[in-house]
C-alpha cells in the first residue's frame, strides 16, 4: 500500500521523506464589489512542495489566512472545469498546475488572477452566464429525428475518431477567455463553443449538421476567429482547438459551395 499524507491542520501537505518545503508567494488580485471601487493585489506567504497542486496553496490561502478569498472549484481533479483562473499570467486549471510548475524556487511568487472577458463577480469568481449562453446557442445536444434502433446507434471507429478531441472539452473556459478576439467582442461566440460545435457537426449519427454550420456562420461564428492559437496553449485537455476551429471553417465553406 502506498503511504498517503493527509493534510494538516495548517492546510499543508504532511512533508515528504527528502522532500523540502517552499515558501511561496501567493499573489491574488482581490475584488469585493460591496467594499472595492477596482480591484487590488494582496499577497499570501505560504509553505508547499513542489507537487502540491496551486488549488491546495489556494486553500491554504482560504481556509488559514483569509476566508473571505472567493473561488470556484469542485472535483479537484481536472474533471469539472470549474477551477480554471490566470496563474502566472497563463489560463490554467488551479487543480491541475503544480507548484513546480510555476514556483522555480523557494521565495518565488506566484500571481493568481480571474479569467479575462467575463465581468468579475468577486475575486477569482466570474460571471459565466455570457458563456454558457453562447454554448447553448450551438445546440450542444444530440438531434436525430430517425427511429431509435433497438440497440445503440453505431459508429465505425473512423466516425468515432472525428469527434474523439472535441468529445474531451471540459467546458471550462480556458480558450475563450485566453482569445484576445473574445476580450475586444464579447459577442464572439469564441472556441469553447466552436469545439463544442464540432463535436456535433462531426459525429456521424446527428441530422443537425446543416443548422450548426449556419450558426457557426453568423457574423458572431466561426470567422471571428484569427487564428491567435491562445486557445490552442491554454486548453488543459490538451485539444487542438485552432484545428477544430480550421475544420469546422472548411465545412462551413464546403456546405456553401
Ligand atoms: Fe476548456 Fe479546452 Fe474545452 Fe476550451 S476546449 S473549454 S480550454 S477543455
Ligand atoms: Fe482566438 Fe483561438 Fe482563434 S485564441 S483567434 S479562437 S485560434
Ligand atoms: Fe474540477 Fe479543477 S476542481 S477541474
């Protein structure tokens, strides 16, 4: 059985044989709208390990320093997409960035921000309505008017593999609020949505293709895009979102002609 090393009632990780503690530098841009006329940096000194994840350095900050620290996260484990706020000037999933991954060494400090282009409710909490409206709006659901069959509806592993990357998003807003598109016009539907989109448009068994190629059309769709690649770095599911977004272009132009 592995050893396992609980928390302690410090909020750090018990300390591993070998393995030194750091101190870090916290820094999180702050917002209270009740007592704040703009928002202010404050900085949390802290004690980790190199893998401590920075939603454990996080907590540490919430539950033994300041409570009043507001955040959003939930599985913990890079499933939910909740967690997803600027570390290090970069979008990242808190619980999937490691401290080594952004502290060199001990002293370092660390800048924790919310994402950009959604209006900030407070401190690392953003208004996510405007993006799930724009989810919503590519029908992000199976349509396919046909009988059911009495089994499943089967797809080669071909059909399956054109949906296999857009299938991985975790909706957690990492690409859209990296795209500097996003950030200058809101109303862009931006790449969450478009990944989402594919993964529709390309699987076999949906009638729906037609109807999303015209959304992804509209002035708000898909030629927004320039192809910046901001996405592409910050998805933390690894999806080549620029690619997604090239293909979902060439079938919008393949329907029109
Ligand atoms: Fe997050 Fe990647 Fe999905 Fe964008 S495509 S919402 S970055 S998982
Ligand atoms: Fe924006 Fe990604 Fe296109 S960052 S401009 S959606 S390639
Ligand atoms: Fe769920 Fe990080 S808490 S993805």
């Amino acid at each position: 059985m592995p050893e396992v090393y609980p928390p302690t009632t410090s909020g750090q990780s018990a300390p591993q044989p070998g393995v030194s503690m750091l101190k870090v530098k916290v820094k999180i841009l702050r917002f209270n709208p009740e007592t704040d006329k703009k928002a202010h940096w404050e900085t949390y000194e802290v004690e980790a390990q190199p893998g401590d994840r920075m939603l454990d350095v996080i907590h540490q900050v919430k539950w033994f320093i300041d409570p009043s620290l507001a955040l959003r996260r939930s599985c913990m484990h890079g499933i939910c997409g909740s967690d997803a706020m600027l570390i290090q000037g970069r979008n990242r999933l808190a619980c999937k960035t490691l401290v080594r991954d952004v502290v060199k060494k001990s002293g370092d400090t660390v800048t924790v921000e919310p994402i950009r282009g959604l209006k900030v409710e407070k401190d690392l909490v953003v208004d996510m309505e405007p993006f799930f409206d724009s989810y919503k709006a590519i029908m992000p659901y199976f349509i396919n008017e046909s009988p059911a069959p009495a089994t499943e509806r089967i797809q080669s592993e071909e059909q399956a593999e054109r949906m296999a990357h857009s299938s991985n998003c975790i909706l957690c807003a990492c690409c859209t609020t990296s795209c500097p598109i996003f950030w200058v016009n809101g109303s862009y539907i931006g790449p969450a949505s478009i990944v989402q989109a594919h993964r529709f448009i390309f699987d076999s068994r949906d009638q729906a293709t037609h109807q999303r190629l015209n959304i992804m059309n509209q002035n708000t769709g898909v030629w927004r895009c320039r192809t910046a690649y901001n996405c592409t770095e910050a998805c933390p599911r690894d999806i080549p979102i620029t690619q997604l977004i090239e293909e979902v272009k060439r079938a919008v132009m393949y329907q029109q002609a």
